[in-house]
C-alpha cells in the first residue's frame, strides 16, 4: 500500500494514504479527473515492477459535507 500511495503522489493526486492495513488495506486517493489514467498507469506501472498482482480500482465522486437537516 505505501507503494501505491507513493506512486499515486508521484503521479499527481493531491494525497493519498493507507486504509484498513489490518485486511489487506486500501488506499484512498485525491486525483483530479484529468489525472486519473496518469495516477492509475503510474500505481499499476509499479506493480508490474514488483511482480505484485494488479490492483483494483473504484471511482467515487466525492459528496457534499455533512450538514443537519431540518
């Protein structure tokens, strides 16, 4: 996971961290929508080098702030 974060960063998402490490993890990243292909190509580039099998990936647009509802 530190990989992906690391090659996430590399590749131009505003931050990325490590989630759920007790399970295998996830990471968590901020790219904007035009550097999303990038962002992937670079994670995935580097799993290719470590011989590590390729990751999954799942969009998600990011939602409004928490607010109460009356």
């Amino acid at each position: 996971a530190d990989a992906a974060v690391a090659a996430a960063i590399g590749a131009g998402a505003i931050g990325a961290r490590m989630t759920g490490g007790g399970f295998g993890g996830c990471v968590i990243a901020l790219v904007p929508a035009g550097r999303c292909g990038h962002v992937r190509d670079a994670v995935n580039e580097r799993f290719t080098r470590q011989r590590w099998p390729s990751p999954f990936y799942m969009n998600a647009a990011p939602s409004g702030a928490a607010r109460r509802i009356r």
